[in-house]
C-alpha cells in the first residue's frame, strides 16, 4: 500500500514490528510506540514503557488509516482509549 518493505535487512538482528495503521512491517527503530497513559493513548518516546504497546509509522497517512480503522484500541486492548491527543512528529 505504502510501498515499505516487508522484510529488515539482510543480517539485522533488529526486531521487527507491524505498523497498526498500514500493516506493513518495518525494524522498531523506524516505528513509534503507543502506550496507555491513564485512558489517553501516549507517544512511548523511549518505547520502554511497560505494558502493551502498538507500533506506527510516524506518518499522518498511517495515523489517519490507524484512527480510521480504531486499529490503536484493539492493538492496545482498550477499545475506548482516547486517541485525540496522538500527534506524529
């Protein structure tokens, strides 16, 4: 959809997660975490926050397809999260 790649590098030993908003994958290093804040969905900025996480790719097309689909909630498990605060860099 987005044209990313589906697969990490030859020989990388980093993890890789699936994006919630275009479900491509990509290394976690290129991805966002989101986390539970209280019941306001946050920006993991260290992505070591403990807990269950969902993984974007720090674009507005993602985070648009993400809201669109209500895809951060059931990533996070909390389907009534308040996702209005989540902002891309």
């Amino acid at each position: 959809m987005s044209g990313r790649s589906r697969t990490p590098a030859p020989g990388s030993s980093e993890p890789v997660r699936t994006c919630v908003g275009c479900k491509d994958t990509a290394p976690r290093s290129v991805l966002m975490r989101l986390v539970l804040g209280g019941d306001h969905v946050v920006v993991d900025e260290a992505a070591t926050s403990p807990g269950r996480g969902a993984w974007l790719h720090p674009t507005p097309a993602c985070l648009e397809l993400a809201l669109k689909r209500r895809a951060i909630g059931r990533a996070l498990r909390s389907p009534g999260a308040d996702t209005s605060q989540v902002r891309v860099p």
